[in-house]
C-alpha cells in the first residue's frame, strides 16, 4: 500500500469511528442520529482528531500505534472533551463534564483509534514473521 493511501485510510477510518462513537452515545442515551445531532456530538472530538493528526504529523506513519494512534486518540479526548465544555454540550444536572462520560469516552476512543492499529500491527507483524521463517511463502 502506498503512502497517501495509507494515509488516507488511516483518516478515513478514524473519522467514521469517531463519528460511530458519536452516534452509539447519542443513540444509547435516546438522541436523535440525524445528521444534524451526530454532527453536534463528533464536531468537537472530530477536531480533536484534526489537531492530534496533524500535531503527530500522522501521514509519516499513520498505521503506528506509537506515536501515532496514542497522540491521535489522546488529542481527539482532551480537544473534544474541552470543547464540549466551551460549548455547552454535555451539561448533566449543572456538571459540565461528568466523569462517567470522561472515562467512557477516553475508553471507548482508545479502543476505536489506538485498536484497529494495534490490531493492523498484530497482523502485519504475523506476516512479517511468517515470511522471515519461510521465505517461499511469501512469494
């Protein structure tokens, strides 16, 4: 795979989990999913993911669980969580950020944006095995 196109990928795969994040908590908390309510939601954590991308410099490696997708993930967490604070969103009986909703969102987006890395690096890194011990195999 070329580089743009694994960066591409990369992007492409961690907007639409970003936005299925955004859409399983508006969903599990009986919100609407138009496009207009899962905008509202993964605006905030989208930009996140814009800052971390390019604070990374992601296109250099954007496969990588380290720098990569742990930079990527933490910036979509903290850059969303505060924005949806300066926002407005999320307000819960006067707490603007309840925990429950910190600790499930810094969870769930490790395993959305860090996992399918890990998981690309678990399976790239077999192959590479495989072909190591048995060079005619990967032929």
């Amino acid at each position: 795979m070329h580089a743009r196109t694994r960066t591409w990928t990369a992007a492409v795969v961690d907007v639409v989990l970003v936005v299925a994040f955004a859409t399983i908590g508006r969903s599990s908390h009986g919100e609407t999913t138009s496009a207009a309510g899962v905008w509202t939601t993964a605006y905030p954590f989208l930009a996140g993911w814009l800052v971390g991308f390019l604070v990374v410099r992601a296109w250099r490696a954007p496969m990588r669980v380290w720098p990569t997708g742990v930079v990527v993930w933490v910036a979509t967490v903290v850059v969303g969580l505060l924005l949806r604070v300066l926002t407005g969103q999320g307000d819960v009986s006067g707490d603007p950020l309840p925990l429950s909703f910190v600790i499930v969102a810094t969870i769930v987006l490790a395993v959305f944006v860090v996992g399918w890395r890990a998981v690309v690096a678990a399976v790239t890194g077999a192959r590479r095995s495989r072909r190591t011990r048995h060079p005619a195999a990967g032929r």
